[in-house]
C-alpha cells in the first residue's frame, strides 16, 4: 500500500518538476463520523494531475502555477471542490445518497446511478445496523419509494409484509425474491408452528450488510426473469477496503412495551355487563317467570383478605421486554487483498411473556488478486438463531385458537383469581380457567398455566458460504463464476406438560419434534464485455445460472408422556408417531443476457434476456423467456440544454422508459403441477388417495412492465428529485382455482393459470440538503407511492375467490373482477335498531333484517323491521365491505446534525384502504368473554342511538364474533413516527492515544407515535400475514411494540 | 495465447450447461406417486380401496364429527361450552352457509366419493393387474362407500325423503372421477334420484361383495354382503319403504324369534350379551357391521374426536328430560353403564378412552339392523316379529324389563316405543336428528340455566343444513 502511494507521489514530483509548482498537503475525512477516507482521488482542478489518499486519508499534492482549487472524488461520496489557501487543505466529504456516480447494484453486475435506466433503489447499511430489529427487512420502512413493509403483529422475528409496487400475485407469494452475495435464499416463515415464527432473513446479521438495493421495474428485474415478478432485494455484505485494519463495535439494548392495548373491563365492570346480558336473554326467551332459566350468571370471587378478586391479564400476558445487540467487525486489506471479518450476538425478547429471539454469527469475506488478471473472492457466515414463543393467535392460521395469547389477555374473566389460594392454578376439571362462583362454563386456558407448561421453539443452524473468481481476458472481456451454498437446518420442537391447565392435557401431554434441512447451491457464471470507442460505451453481459433447493423434513409426535417431570420429546412418552415429514426438491436453469450501450454519457439503452426453466411448472410449460429493454436521456449534457436559463437551477435532467416482461413461477409447492397420489393409513392398513390434482399445462404468470421516470437535479444536485410512472400488467395469474367441492377435489382447488390485473402508479422520490453549513445540516428525503391495484379477470367465468381468515366460517376476503385483491367481504351492517337494540343488517336484496340472538320459542332470531320472519343473513349475502391494499403510501426522514450531534426522524404513512377491525368483535364478545370498556355505550334504551347493540348473552354475531361484520370495517390511514434517533459524536480529541478513532452514542425511540382514527391495535396488522388474498384483517392478534434504545458505535 | 483464453472461458462458460437440464427440471416427489402410476400394482390399488374407507373415517365424518352433528341436533344432549368448533351450531340449529361444519362435512363426503368413483373408473379401464374377481369386490366397496356418503349427505343437506316422496332438489350427483379443472357447475339431482343412486349402488355392491374377509378386523372395517344389506334397511327405512326393509333383513336376520344371527353370509353377525363390551373392550364382534378402526397412529385428538368432546372435555351433558329420563331406560339396564356422572350430571362414554382416542366409531351396528327390521315388521303388521325383535335388543341389555302391553299391542304402540329404544340403544352413535327428520317431527326445545336452544318445526329452514358456500360459489347451476 505505502509502495503504490510512494510511486504516486513520485509520479507527481516528476510531473511537478516540468512547471512551477508547489506542495499543498492535507486529511480527508468522513463529515458523518470524522474517520479517515483512504483511497480518494485528489485533482487539481482542469489539470488532470491527481493523487491518492493514503490508509490515514492524507495526501500530499504538487500543484502548478495558476491551480486554484483541487476535487476531491470517491465512489459514494459527493465530489467536492476546494479552494487552495495555504499550505493545507482538508476535506470532509459527505457520502451521496443518490448521485449520479453511485453505484447501483443490478442483478449479476453494477452500474452507476447515471447509467441505469430502470427503477431501483438504494438503502445504505447504516440505516439498518442500529435498529432494534432480529431482521434486516423489518427497518426498512418508509426508506424507498415503491417499497411498502409492514409489521403483521409484534411477535418477534415475524417476516415483514413486503410489497414492491404493489400485490403482484394472487395465489403465489408477493414477497420480493432476496439475494444475498449472488445467491437467492429461502424467504417467508419456515417455522412448522403457527405459534412461533421463524424469518430466515433474521440469519443475516443486519450490522452485516454493506446495502441493500431494491429493483422495481421490469427492465432491472428481467435479468432474474420468472423469480423477480415482485422485486428484488439485492443484499450485498461488507467487505474489507484497502487500508489499515478497522475495527468498529456496535452495541445496543433496549426496552419494548406493548402500546395502545385496549382499556378492559375490570371484575365489577365484568359482572356487570354480563349479568345484563344474561337478563336480557331471560326476557327475550320468553323466560322473565321461568325460573329454571338463570338471571345472573356471574358472581364476585373474594381474596382471604376479603377484597374483590380483581385480575388485570395483561399482566400475566405481557411484560417489559429488554434485549441487547453486539457487534464486532475487524476489515482492511492491501493493494491485493481485503478482508473482513464479523461477530454478532443478539438476544432479544419480546413483550409478549415468553417471546425470545437469540443468535449468534459469524461472518467472514476475502478478496484477493491473484494475478492481474485473476481475482479470487470468498466468503461465509455461520450462525444459530433460536426463536421462542407462546401461542399469540397472532400468526397466520391462529386467530381462533383457544391458546392465543391475544384472545386470552382480552377475553379471560377478570373477576377470577390466577392461582388458588393454595398456590395452584386456578383451574376447571378440563384445565381451562376455573370460573370461581361464575355459572358458566368456560373453553378459554388459565394464560398462566398455559404458558408455564407449554413451550414452542424454533432454531436455526446455518452455514451460508460462497466462493468465485474473475479472469480478466483480452478483448475487454471478463469471466466471473460464484459458487454458493446455503444449508440451513432448522428445529422446531413443541412441548405440551401432561398437567392439568395444559392444552396438552387431552392427550397426556405430547412432544413434537420435526427437523427441516434446507439445502440450496447456486453456480453462476458470467461472460462480460466492457469497452469505449470514443463517445460509445457497450457492455455486455452471457451467464448461466443454475440453482437447486432440496429440502428434507421429518419428525415426530409424542403422546401421552409417562411422568408429568418430561419437558421435551426425548423423555418417555408411550405413543410416538411420525410428524412433519416431508422431501422435495426444486430446480431453476436460467440464461441470460444484458446488453448496455451508451453514446457520449447523453444516451443509455439496456437490453436485458433471460430464458429460465423451473421444475415445479408443468411438463409442457417449464421453460419461458423473459425480457426488457430501457432507455435514458441524459437531457442536460445536451448543448441547447445547457443554454437554457434553467439550466442554473435544474442542472441535472434525466429521462428514463423501459418495458419489460417478467414471470412468476414460484409456486410453493415443489410439484405444483403433478397430479399425486398419497399414502396414509386406514386404521393399520396402507392406504393411497388422491392428495394433489395437477395441472401439466401449468405455466409462468407474465407480468408486462412498463416504466416512465424523470431524474432531475436542483441547485447544485443538492435538491434530487425523482419521479415515476408505472404499470404493470399480470397474466396468466396462477390460481388456485377454486373447485365445486362436490367434485371432491383435494382442498377444493387445482392450481390454474387464469385472470389478470394491473398495479398503475406513480412514485416520487424527493432528496435534499435542505441546510449545509459548518456546524449545522439538515438533509431530508420524502418518498410517495400511489398505487392502484386492480383485478380485471378470474377463473371459470369471473367467479369471486373468498379468502377465508383460518376457518372457512370466516369468509374476509373476496377477489373480484373490477376491485383489488383481497378487498374486506362480510355481512353489511346498518347500525343499531333504536327501537328495539338489535343489529341491523343488509340483506342481499337489499332489505334490512335485525337480529336478535335469543327469541321466544316460534319467534325467528332475524327479522324484518316490522316483526315478520327474515331468512338468516349467510355468506351469500356478503358484500364487498371495502378495498383492503394501501392506496398510498411512503415516508419522510430527516436528519439534523448539528456540531456531534445528530437527529434523524423517519416517519412511514399509508392509507387510503380499510381494515377489519375483528378484534372489535372479540372485545364486544356476548359469551363469558371480558368486554372493554366502551360496552358500556351499549343500547339499553327506547330511541337510544348507538353502534354496540343491546347486550344479549351468548351473542355471537351482532358484533362480528362468528362472521365479520361492516360495522368492524375502518379507515387504515396512518402516520407513525417509525423511529427517532438523537446521536452525539464523542470529539477525537478524547481519545488521545487510546486508539478509538470515533466515538458515538444514541438513544432512539421506536413506534414512538401513531396517528389514525382506526380504533384497532394497529392499523399495519395482518392476522394472515403475507398472504395476497387475505389481507387487511386484524383478529385476535398482539400489536406491535414501543421501543426505546440506547447504543454506542466506536471505531479503533 | 489470447484466443485461448478466450476459448477457455467460452469453454468454461458453456460446460455448465453440460449438467443435465432433464435431470434438474423433471423432478418426481419421493413420498407421493404420480396418478400415472396409480393403479400400477396389486397392493397400491388395494390402498386405493383402503384410502376411500379412510375418506370416511375422516374428522368431520365417520370419523365421529358427523355423527356428534347428529346427535346433538336433537334433544338428548345440553351444550356448555357454546363453542361453535364443537358443534354448537349443530346443538342449537344455528348453522348458517359459512359454518365449518357445514362446508367440511360436505367437502369430505364428497371427498370419498371422488375417491370411490376414482376407484370405480380406475378399475374399469385397468386390465391385468388383479383378477377379475377381485376388480368387482373393489368396485363393489367403491361403490358402496359412495352410497354409504350420499346417503350421509343427501339426509341432513335436502329436504326429507317423506315430505314429497324426493321430489325436493337433492344433491349433485357426481359418479364420475374428478381430476381436473372441468365440471364445475353440475345440477342438483332430485332426493328422489340420489336415493335411486344410492341403492342401485348398493344393491350391486350387494352382488360382489365378499362373503366375509379374512379376519374380524377386516369384517368390522370393510364391507361385505351384510354391510350392504344392513345399509340398505337404514335407507328404506329413511323412505319409509317397509316392505323393503322387511325384505332386506330378513336376508341378514333370518329367524323370527331370539336369538337372531345372520346365517347366510360368512359373517355371523348376532347382538353380544353385553353391550359394553363393544365399546371400549372388542370393536370387532360379529355386532359391529361397519365401524371405522383407530390405532394410536391413526385417530383423532382434541376437537377433532369425539372422545374429547363428549367425555375428557364434557362438553355436552344429558339432557334430564331427554331420554335419559325414560322410564323405558331402567336404572339395571346395562346401557346406563355407558354414561358416567359428574355434578349430578350424566355423560356419555361410548367413547371413553383418554389419549390416543383409539375408540372405533360404530357406523352399522347389528342392533340397528334389528330395530329397523322391528319397525318395518310393525308398519306391515307384523306385531309379533316387531316386539321379538324389539324385545331382543333390549333384554340384551336389561332381561329383567317387560315391556308393558300397551306398550307393545298395537303397531302405533310398536312404533312409538321402538322409537324410545332406537333412542337408549343408538345413543350418540348419530342416529337422533336423522330419526325425527324422516319423520317430519319437531326438533324438541332444549337447554339449561345459561343455554337455551328452541324448537325447530318441519317447515323451517333451519330443519336441514344450509348448503355450504364451497359449493355456492362455484357451482352455477346448485
């Protein structure tokens, strides 16, 4: 290193010999942390005399009579010009978040920002290593236009609901396709448990990852054909940098609490409202004089000191969850070698009692130049990650499972005690709550017992690794090949204790465990070609791509356990059988092709191909070709350009188009399209059945794209704007068709390529410096997304696909021709009956019926306002309640530096859809449920007007207990403040000799503030998680949590 | 030199392709087989076979649900949970299009009946693989699954037999295998048309059946002559074809007077001298016809089985003025000794083993079959047939009973206190609802302090299940 930096300035020396000339030496540095830069370019201005910064960032320059200023350039920072004054001229540059000379990663190879002609973006590492999350993916909302990323529910390591530029499927997965260094890795929740999730992306060690660009349109994603129909997140890790070894730490910890839990009933409140129910039930059975029909049901329960037993659940339920984060990185390197190297330990809990996530990484990266014309590069990452939690129903095909944590802490009786006044659980003889002196028989689980003796855990073990190598041939030409593999095994173990008060009670405990290996290689390999003739630059770009994934599961179940002492599946158990097996495997073949010319940095075309085959697609459809092209107009190198008067303040205008054709072939199932026949058991005979009705002509979903954008540059590029129009046409939608269930078909549904629809919108993207001074900055970066999403066509004549929200009595969801995907569907509602505090609802007809739950033998419980007999409201009166996707959506961030300090302020906003408040109906639930306390604006008068209906015990549906209801349906729209982060950089001055270079220390704040009218926990909720045709429903699910933080950063 | 490198990358380049496309892309699972190879062996369509009966010890079927769902329709059972995952909706006739239970019950049915007419295609058209012999036994139990689940289907879904002779819309009558995309929309056949399918199923299972198998478990879990013919007394019973019945039983109950057995057929299918015996200790006497077999592999657990519902979870109590209190159940009769008390309340544990809930789910029983021969003797006048068997199912269980002459002088006397009995003796095994219905009888008020359930008439629409929105929205022409 000291030798190359010798040779320049001996070169310069030489050169400065020739003219008068003098010696101007100086430091550059970072003007976000103060550390060095080695490696920047120094020019003397219109002299193309230059030089390099050393390891410690200075440099020393000869500089000829009449220079009066020198540039300071380095890839992804902002090029600066300084005048000389003195002797001495330092530097302080500041990293570009979107210039032109930044580096855009696009699938197998890099261009810079002014050369790309599609739509991606850009988040840089250090907006994601600090935040409190078990995965990169959930820090980046609102950080991209086009980019939507919400939190489900607030269990830990819960995969993120990602949508880039809108739902793009309907039956496959709408999440981005994730590659990490070249290889794409498995996404979604690979957890076996609908209790504790399991994100693989949480393996990657966020403090890891150098950046993370995000490819929208079709002209960028073409390049990964039939997987990228709903973008791609390309992950790129550290690397070492040449220069003296650095060593930085980063710790955090923080606190979580659930926020905006509802306000309950307390035990007083409990009976109160209950009783009234149980009343009113009497009256209208026609039982007022019966007295074998009960009055009251509920009665207070005394502590030995004679006080009310008052429980508040929420203690047992939720807690203040601490968790900390370290990490440790030592990257450097010499002219011909770099490495860096990584550790990480993370162990986290969440507010939910019980809800852990740990793990513990390693990383380790190497490039090496052999030869001049051979590099040699490397790279791997170990870690372990354990996932622990209760049953929350929070997760997809939960909502309404008696052990979800989120129901109970909602719905238990609070004039019940938790233990018994010996000590032992409170419980009834099946081992649910015991309900005291209350008369009623309760199905709901003591949450203590429950979780005390239940356990669920999911844990990764996974080796992530990756080596290639270029060769630079003549003619310009350069060969690259990466292999890499990724195994990854994962156990998930369930433990349910043979005791009373476990769910595990019914069958004498049981233990399951099931182990899953997932094993995924990928070579790839790539001919590239990069020249200039002149004005014309030409790249171009052959590769092969094969990938494989096999995956292995198997396991088992194991019942009735011998002593009540056995916490997990290797104690005794006299009944063990098989569970969770599974084998498959699935193969992608691709080719592919990118062509890029450019004539005199003005005019940029790119031509993208690929040609993929998939396994999983049908026999006659497996292979399909993909492709894009686009186009850029660099408007403002033109010369009649440059003569305009704007030209002073818009100096920078670039046009983008392209159009492009991806598919979707990512069918979950390995042989989707295979007609099978499976084997189970009749009693202890062999059976065989049909368990899958194929489809051979299954084929890619084809998404036309097309993309219209313009860049512009304001003042001096210090205001970046960016503007796009998009539409995006999708084909041959993979279905899975619904089947009349006489036909007997598995599931009721063949996997079909039918119907179509659009996502049209517009994003703009605004960045700006709004204030740089010397002590003071504030930069600020905006994006917007207006999307509209519409279904055009479906299966067999256009019939409805419902969604249904974990059983098929919950009817949320309809698809429908002419809407968006997934719009809310349920019962129409008209408010309350004044006169009478029955439920209204609107038949299909139209007509108004009102409900009332009990009725006198020969009444009907559904009536037409005037009393006559009604037909019962069914799900063939449903109506489309409202769309359920986000039609807006986006971000603000800001961030304030003043002298060491620093503030950053990113806000997320979304809205104009609806969502299904269920929890409503839950906490409006007539059985023995616990109500909030807004029951109390209950009808209970003649001519009162109110939306909660009279109270009528065992009630289930004037609230939405047993279907939804529109009464539940609520505006979405939010602003949240996602996080807030106050810095200070700690002087170097401090250090001394300690041999800390930088020094900062924060504390930030996290879902700090919502702002909505929705009345829900959380407005960004999905009890279905990522699922396209069911979102927007909040049912029985934990909200997220508020987090405060506090960390420090240090540099050696 | 250059050139070579050059070669060697291109080289390089194109070698990888040198893997074989054919071998990545084709992949065939390893723990299914694909439908080309279904019917490639003896012992896989023998599973296919087995793979049908085991359609219908699904959950929600034989597997105990449908029979819960029966039951607790009626008046014998009171509900404490109000848990709409155990049948509430069932106990309190709430049901709506959207319901579970009504959406898997009728998946399943069909399920079995897309397996069976599978079977039944398959069969037709494979040639070598089994003998002749054993192609028409297959086919027979293939098609007496399929009359086995419509009829299950076409009694709770369609308007009752007897209130117009079948002339209500019934069921869409699939009998050919479904496989594809195709056939969506099919119209719904006539009660009248599904009961034809029904016997004309069963009557030529009737003809290929086997005798008897080879052991009593395969006696007990797969069909043979007598579990045709017994199926067929349940429905022309259900038609109120009495001379039918007579003329079926009489082939599997020969005799006029105690003991009764069947003679005919290789099963000797005759009543055991203790009922309980059947439930809990020997699932496969020659008195269970048709049950379906649990392992500790294969059965059911939680709200799935009916174990759990009934007796571990004590989700439904008797019903004190249901026939519990019947003076015709005496307080010595063997019978009693299948409820358990708990609080001064009575459960039932026909089905009381604890975790793995390995009881068989009783579908035909021997008893059955004598108490429908009993009523039918009694609706064609013969009084003295109908009381000996009647009288024969019930000293079973309790010899010290004498049935009062009244109650047995007449055919109306017969008639109402075979009813009493089919009610003691069939007791959670799902026949209540089903007995009321094809008699265009009420469904009785019911409930306790907390939950009450009312009368359902003949006339509303609540007497039968709604027709489930799985089927609604895809089939144009229900």
């Amino acid at each position: 290193m000291k030798k190359i930096v010798s040779a320049l300035l001996l070169l310069s020396l030489c050169l400065g010999a020739a003219a008068q000339s003098r010696r101007i030496s100086g430091k550059v540095t970072a003007k976000d942390n103060d550390s060095p830069i080695p490696g920047v370019s120094v020019k003397t201005t219109g002299k193309a005399i230059g030089v390099q910064t050393d390891a410690q960032g200075n440099f020393s320059i000869e500089v000829p009579e009449g220079v009066t200023s020198l540039e300071f350039t380095y890839i992804g920072y902002q090029k600066i010009t300084l005048p000389i004054s003195g002797q001495t001229v330092n530097a302080k540059l500041e990293s570009t978040t979107s210039g032109l000379n930044e580096v855009v990663v696009v699938g197998y190879g890099t261009q810079t920002k002014k050369e790309f002609t599609g739509a991606a973006a850009r988040i840089s590492g250090t907006l994601v290593k600090d935040a409190p999350v078990q995965s990169f993916d959930q820090a980046l909302s609102g950080r991209a236009a086009g980019v939507s990323i919400a939190s489900p529910n607030g269990v830990l390591n819960n995969p993120p609901v990602i949508r880039i530029r809108g739902v793009n499927s309907i039956s496959l997965s709408s999440y981005p396709l994730v590659v990490i260094d070249g290889i794409p890795v498995s996404t979604g929740n690979i957890s076996t448990s609908t209790s504790v999730p399991n994100n693989p992306l949480s393996d990657i060690d966020p403090a890891d990852i150098e950046s993370i660009d995000v490819l929208k349109d079709a002209a960028s994603t073409s390049i990964y054909g039939s997987r990228a129909a709903a973008g791609v997140l390309l992950i790129t890790t550290k690397r070492g940098k040449e220069g003296k070894a650095k060593v930085v730490y980063d710790a955090w910890g923080s606190l979580t609490k659930a926020a905006r839990l509802p306000k309950l009933l307390d035990a007083t409140g409990y009976m109160k409202y209950k009783n009234e129910a149980v009343y009113n039930a009497k009256i209208l059975g026609g039982n007022e004089n019966n007295t074998s029909v009960a009055a009251e049901l509920f009665f207070p329960d005394y502590n030995a000191d004679g006080s009310l037993v008052n429980t508040n659940w929420y203690d047992y339920i939720y807690r203040t969850a601490y968790s900390q984060n370290h990490n440790i990185s030592v990257s450097g390197g010499n002219k011909t070698t770099n490495y860096y190297l990584s550790a990480n330990y993370s162990n986290q809990q969440g507010f939910v009692v019980d809800n852990e996530f740990k793990r513990k990484s390693l990383r380790f990266n190497v490039d090496h130049e052999v030869t001049k014309w051979l590099k040699f590069r490397a790279g791997g990452a170990y870690n372990t990650t354990f996932n622990q939690s209760q049953n929350t129903g929070s997760l997809p095909n939960s909502t309404f499972l008696l052990i979800g944590a989120a129901r109970l802490a909602t719905a238990l009786a609070p004039n019940v005690s938790v233990y018994n006044a010996d000590g032992s659980y409170n419980l009834s003889s099946t081992g649910t709550l015991g309900m005291g002196n209350n008369l009623v028989t309760n199905t709901l689980w003591n949450a203590k017992a429950l979780f005390d003796l239940s356990s669920y855990t999911t844990e990764n073990d996974r080796f992530q690794g990756n080596v290639g190598g270029t060769i630079k041939l003549p003619y310009h030409f350069e060969l690259n090949t990466t292999y890499a593999m990724d195994r990854l095994r994962t156990e998930n173990n369930t433990w349910l204790s043979s005791q009373l008060g476990s769910s595990g009670y019914s069958v004498g405990g049981s233990a399951t465990n099931v182990s899953a290996l997932r094993n995924n290689w990928d070579w790839a390999s790539t001919l590239s070609f990069n020249n200039k003739y002149r004005k014309h630059h030409v790249t171009a770009l052959f590769g092969y791509d094969v990938q494989k994934f096999e995956t292995t599961t198997w396991g088992a179940y194991a019942t009735v356990a011998a002593d009540n002492f056995f916490t997990n599946y290797e104690g005794s158990y006299s009944t063990v059988a098989a569970s969770g097996n599974g084998r498959s495997e699935k193969a992608f073949i691709s080719y592919f092709s990118r062509v890029t010319y450019d004539f005199n940095n003005k005019y940029f075309l790119t031509a993208n191909f690929r040609r993929d085959g998939n396994s999983a697609l049908g026999v006659n459809s497996k292979f399909g070709n993909f492709g894009g092209v686009s186009a850029g107009w660099l408007v403002s190198e033109e010369g009649f350009y440059k003569r305009l008067n704007i030209s002073h303040i818009v100096d920078n205008v670039k046009l983008r188009a392209s159009w492009g054709r991806v598919g979707n072939g990512n069918v979950s199932n390995d042989y989707a399209s295979q007609s099978l026949y499976s084997s189970s058991l009749y009693g202890s005979a062999a059976t065989w059945y049909l368990s899958q009705a194929g489809n051979p002509d299954l084929a890619w979903e084809t998404s036309k794209q097309t993309n219209l954008g313009l860049d512009l540059g304001l003042l001096n590029n210090r205001i970046q704007v960016e503007g796009t129009w998009f539409n995006n046409d999708v084909n041959g939608l993979i279905l899975s068709a619904p089947q009349s269930a006489s036909k007997g078909i598995p599931d009721n549904a063949i996997l079909m390529n039918v119907g179509s629809m659009y996502n049209r919108g517009w994003e703009l993207g605004l960045t700006a410096s709004v204030i740089r001074k010397e002590n003071f900055s504030w930069d600020a970066s905006f994006n917007y997304t207006h999307i509209k999403n519409e279904v055009t066509a479906l299966a067999s004549g256009n019939s409805d696909i419902i969604g249904y929200t974990h059983t098929s009595s919950e009817a949320s969801n309809v698809t429908r021709v002419g809407y968006s995907v997934g719009s809310l569907y349920g019962a129409k509602t008209d408010g309350v009956n004044p006169a009478n505090g029955r439920r209204i609802f609107i038949n299909k007809a139209g007509e108004k019926v009102q409900y009332s739950a009990t009725v006198a033998s020969g009444e009907s419980n559904w009536t037409y306002l005037d009393g006559t007999t009604a037909a019962a409201i069914s799900a063939s009166d449903y109506y489309l309640l409202g769309n359920a996707l986000p039609k807006w959506y986006g971000g603000l961030s800001n961030t304030f530096r003043y002298k060491n300090l620093d503030l950053g302020i990113n806000i997320t906003y979304a809205g104009g859809n609806y969502v299904m408040n269920g929890t409503k109906g839950t906490l409006r639930d007539q059985r023995f449920y616990n109500n909030y306390t807004d029951i109390s604006k209950r009808w209970t008068t003649v001519g009162q007007v109110t939306d909660i209906p009279r109270l009528v015990y065992n009630d289930q549906i004037s609230n939405g207990s047993s279907y939804p209801i529109s009464a539940n349906v609520e505006k979405g729209d939010f602003v949240r403040l996602q996080s807030l982060t106050l810095g200070y950089r700690v002087p170097s001055k401090v250090f001394g000799t300690s041999g800390i270079t930088s020094a900062r220390v924060y504390a930030s704040g996290n879902n700090l503030l919502l702002l909505t009218g929705y009345t829900g926990t959380d407005p960004e909720s999905s009890s279905n998680g990522n699922s396209n045709t069911t979102p927007g429903i909040e049912k029985n699910a934990v909200g997220q949590g508020r987090t405060f933080t506090v960390g420090i950063n240090v540099g050696f | 030199m250059k050139k070579i490198y050059l070669y060697i990358g291109l080289g390089a380049l194109l070698g990888f392709s040198s893997c074989s496309e054919k071998d990545l892309l084709d992949t065939v699972p390893s723990t299914s087989i694909s439908d080309a190879n279904a019917f490639g062996s003896a012992t896989r369509i023998l599973g296919l076979v087995n793979g049908a009966y085991d359609a219908v010890k699904a959950a929600s079927l034989y597997g105990g649900r449908y029979l819960l769902y029966c039951d607790v329709r009626g008046e014998e059972f009171i509900n404490v949970t109000a848990n709409s995952y155990t049948a509430y909706e069932s106990w309190n006739n709430s049901y709506n299009s959207g319901s579970n239970d009504i959406n898997n019950l009728w998946s399943q049915a069909y399920t079995a009946i897309n397996d069976a007419n599978i079977i039944i295609a398959g069969l037709a058209t494979s040639t070598g693989v089994i003998s002749d012999t054993l192609n028409a036994q297959y086919t027979a139990e293939a098609r007496y699954i399929r009359a086995l689940c419509y009829f299950s289907l076409v009694t709770v879904y369609a308007t009752p037999y007897n209130a117009d002779q079948g002339a209500s819309k019934g069921l869409p009558l699939r009998l050919q295998a479904e496989t594809n995309g195709d056939n969506n929309d099919l119209a719904r056949s006539s009660v009248a048309e599904v009961y034809a399918q029904i016997l004309a199923d069963l009557d030529a299972a009737e003809a290929n059946l086997p005798d008897s198998y080879s052991s009593d478990l395969l006696n007990t879990t797969r069909a043979h002559k007598s579990t045709a013919i017994a199926l067929k007394t349940r429905v022309y019973l259900t038609m109120n074809n009495f001379a039918k019945v007579v003329e079926e039983a009489a082939k599997i109950v020969p005799q006029t007077t105690a003991p009764f057995s069947t003679t005919s057929y290789g099963v000797k299918h005759a009543l055991q001298s203790d009922i309980t015996t059947l439930f809990g200790t020997t699932y496969t006497t020659t008195e269970s016809i048709f049950s379906m077999p649990m392992t500790s592999t294969d059965s059911y657990s939680g709200q799935s089985a009916i174990g759990y519902i009934y007796n571990a979870n004590s989700e439904y109590y008797l019903n004190p003025s249901g026939i519990l209190g019947n003076a015709q159940w005496g307080t010595n009769d063997k019978r009693r000794s299948l409820l358990r008390v708990a609080s001064n309340l009575y459960y039932l544990k026909k089905y009381a083993k604890a975790s793995p809930y390995v009881d068989y789910i009783p579908v035909i029983r021997y008893s059955e079959v004598l108490l429908n021969y009993a009523e039918a003797a009694a609706q064609t006048g013969d009084l003295t047939l109908a009381a000996n068997l009647l009288k024969a199912v019930h000293a079973r269980s309790d010899a010290s009973y004498t049935f009062a002459d009244a109650d047995v002088a007449t055919a109306a006397a017969l008639v109402a206190t075979i009813a009493v009995e089919r009610r003691i003796e069939l007791l959670g095994e799902g026949f209540r609802s089903g007995d009321l219905l094809r008699n265009l009888q009420t469904i009785p008020a019911k409930g306790s302090s907390s939950l009450q359930a009312n009368a359902v008439e003949p006339s509303a629409s609540n007497y039968i299940f709604p027709a489930p929105n799985n089927e609604l929205t895809t089939n144009k022409l229900y």
